[in-house]
C-alpha cells in the first residue's frame, strides 16, 4: 500500500490503475522511488505527483479558448497548454489548433471576402427609387485583438488575408510579430503600424502609456467574420442594379450637330465611391485634334492620362474623378473629329439598367482572394480540400494507433493479466505434483506397516 496525501493508504494496484487511467487523457511518465512511491509527471514532463505532493491540473478561459494550467503549491498557475500531448487532452487540442481554428479562420476569410467585395460594388449602384446603393452584407470592420484592449487592428487589403493567427508581443523596445500557425518570427519595429505590410492587416497602439515590457496580443483577423455575415437588403427594390451615371456621345461643339466623326464611349460605370451626390453634372468630354487630347469641363476631372490617339488608344479605358461621387470609368473606340464630344450625366432613375448587376455577377470570377490569385469558389474549394485530406489523415492515424493500443494492452496483459489457459494448465500441473506427493505418502505408510508386522512376529 501507498499514503496518499492527507489521506489513507492506497493499494498499489489501485494506485497502478489510477495512472493507467490517467494515461487516456495525456501521456504519463511514472518514474518509482526508492522508498516505493512513484512520481508521476504529465506532456513533455510536468509534475503532477512528487511523493506525497500533488499538483493541480486546471483550465482557464484566455478569450474565448479553454487553456491548461497546472499549479504547483503556492506558486501562481502556469500555462501548460503547449507541452500537453496525448490522450485525449491531446487529440483534442491538436484537433483545435491544426484543424478547427484554421478551417474556421477560412470560412471566416470567404465570409469577410465576399461581404467586402460586394459591398464595395453594390454601393457603387443606384436602385429602383433612385438611391445610392447600400451595405448588402453585415461584416466585421477590424480584426480581433485579444489582449487588454492596448491594440487594435484595421483590414488593409482584404484579398491579402491568410487563415493564420498571430501574435505580437512588445519587449521594452521593439513590437515583435509571430505566426502562430507556423511557428516563425516575421517582423519587428519600434513602430507597431509597420507590422502586417502585406498580410492584410495593420495594427495601431489605442494607449502608448499603459503598454509595458511583456505585454502580448493574439491578432485573428477572419475568426469572427463567420458568425458576422448577414443579409442587410430585404426588399428588392433596394438591390442597386443600376449604375448612377452614363456616358453617351454628344452634340459637336463646333457644328451644333451630332458628332462627324466615329469616336465613342461606352456606357461606363462607377469604379469608387468617395462621395454621396456628383455635383457639376453633365460632364462633358471634347476631343482636341491637335493635340489629341481628351478636353474635360464641368464636375470632374481625368485619373491618369487624357490622351486619345485614335491609331494607338482605340478601346483604351479611362477614369474620371466625378466631383462629389467617385471615379467614373469607361472606354473609348473610333476615330472622334475635332470637336467632337462626349457627355457623362445622370443616369434618370436607372430602371432597365443591370450594369452594376452584371459587375456583382462578374465577382464571383474575379481573382480577389489570397493574393489576386484565387476566386471566392477557388478560397472555399482549398478550405474544403484542406479539411477532406486532414480527416482523412486523421482516420488513417486513428487506425495506426489503435493497432498500437491493442499491442500495448497485450504486452501489459503478459506482465499483469491473467491467462487462464496457463493458469488451467499449471492447476492440473499441480494437481499431478499433489498426487505424486500423496503416493510416497501411501508408499511410506505401506512400508511402515510391513515393518511393523515383521517386528510383530
């Protein structure tokens, strides 16, 4: 028997099973003592049992993840989380950081993608009552920041986000950036807004004066995108099909009359949105022969360059900044005469106009996501590839190891358990060696008698 502490003996094979049972939930080591005691330490070596001291095993709640500590005495609970493998501890936390956070990570990231990008384009529209068009989808406007509140985030470029997670971590001098998900070091800098160029994201100081040495932050960017997504149009009337301006050819400034020449724009279409309300409609654009120049007048103003050269240019896009609205862009083709002219106006209330419809419909070709590389259907797909080949990993481990925990259970059978063949066997080995014994007994008493008949006589 064993003392257990501040409490009676225990059995050692009670004790023997208690450590077996422990052992289902995370790896075990049992090192005996001298005095016959075992010290029992769990993960990569932490003490849960020295001689009669145990230590405490427990979780806390770091946000919204579940964390394992362990305490020993007095002394203030430690982190373990990282060091704890096998079992069931571990199966279950390797599940959670290698598959579930990420998988929902990616799920986020489609959300968040999806709700940016048409967003971006349906405002950009006009509806059926002549309004700007509206936020489709509810999002979240900034990653998550777990920490005390001293940093916050702000989406940079969207297209650019990853299914990471991260942590940034101030040492008295410089912020340093970590990649959770593979482990490695990515930047550091003084200035914590350098941090997460080209990640999608940029981090910012709320209250310089309260961050001390040590301090740390875990950034997820998409976790919370998921659950943020939702549909804000309920009534059709409100889908902004429509866009709220034109271009379309005009009268010669020189003639009065319709332009001689066969220069033309297309219809066009808001590309940004800066602005509630154009001012300074219509906008009108003459072509210059002589300079081959694209003259502007009214409420905008050319993005970029403003040559026309009817050999070289044809089919050329160009962008106007529309006072009080955004960036209007369209193409011009053919070859204009001097004087000829171009106007951009309102579009009159837009009904049977589906070019912002068809630019929302185009998204979903579009290569927005992870880098300017991937479409909306190409982000899912991976995330659904991913998770497929991961459960199938998983199922092939599972098989491994159960072969392994049969052959473990039978090499521990042989030193502990029972055979009862072997045990049937040796009973009859003894039952023999019984009756073997109690025939010298018979023979004994047989040659005791005769003597004795013999002396008798």
């Amino acid at each position: 028997e064993v003392a257990e502490e501040g409490g009676p003996p225990v059995p050692l094979d009670e004790r023997d099973r208690l450590i077996d049972q422990l052992s289902h939930y995370t790896s075990v080591s049992a090192v005996p003592q001298n005095d016959g005691m075992i010290n029992v330490f769990i993960g990569t070596g932490q003490a849960l049992v020295l001689g009669v001291t145990r230590n405490t095993l427990s979780t806390r709640l770091d946000g919204d993840r579940l964390e394992l500590q362990l305490q020993q005495g007095s002394a203030a609970p430690v982190t373990i989380t990282e060091q704890v493998t096998g079992g069931r501890f571990g199966g279950l936390l390797r599940f959670r950081d290698e598959i579930l956070d990420e998988s929902h990570n990616g799920l986020g990231r489609v959300a968040l993608g999806l709700a940016h990008f048409f967003n971006a384009e349906h405002v950009t529209g006009m509806d059926l009552d002549g309004q700007p068009g509206g936020q489709f989808f509810s999002m979240v406007d900034q990653p998550q920041v777990l920490g005390d509140g001293n940093v916050t985030g702000a989406f940079t470029d969207v297209g650019d986000l990853t299914t990471h997670e991260y942590r940034v971590a101030y040492d008295g001098t410089n912020w340093n950036l970590t990649d959770l998900t593979t482990g490695s070091h990515l930047a550091s800098d003084s200035n914590i807004a350098n941090l997460g160029a080209g990640l999608g994201f940029s981090l910012s100081v709320v209250n310089a004066g309260a961050v001390t040495n040590g301090d740390s932050y875990r950034i997820r960017p998409t976790r919370q995108a998921g659950n943020a997504i939702g549909l804000l149009i309920t009534d059709a009337r409100d889908i902004a099909a429509a866009e709220p301006l034109t271009g379309r050819n005009h009268l010669n400034a020189i003639t009065s009359q319709s332009n001689s020449g066969t220069g033309s724009i297309s219809f066009g279409g808001l590309t940004s949105l800066t602005g509630a309300a154009a001012t300074g409609l219509p906008i009108t654009i003459e072509f210059d022969d002589a300079t081959n120049l694209l003259q502007i007048s009214g409420g905008g103003s050319f993005v970029g360059s403003a040559a026309y050269d009817p050999a070289s240019n044809s089919g050329d896009t160009y962008t106007v900044d529309v006072a009080g609205l955004g960036n209007f862009s369209f193409t011009m083709s053919g070859t204009p005469d001097d004087g000829d002219s171009f106007v951009i106006e309102d579009n009159g209330g837009g009904v049977g106009d589906n070019r912002n419809a068809r630019s929302l419909a185009d998204l979903q070709i579009a290569n927005l996501m992870i880098g300017g590389t991937a479409t909306f259907a190409n982000t899912y797909g991976t995330l659904v590839a991913d998770v497929g080949t991961r459960t199938q990993q998983a199922e092939n481990n599972a098989g491994i190891q159960n072969n392994l925990l049969s052959q473990a259970e039978s090499a521990k059978s042989e030193v502990t358990g029972v055979n009862l063949d072997e045990e049937a066997a040796d009973l009859v080995r003894f039952q023999q060696a019984y009756q073997a014994a109690a025939q010298v007994f018979t023979v004994a008493n047989s040659l005791f008698d005769s003597l004795l008949s013999a002396v008798r006589r």
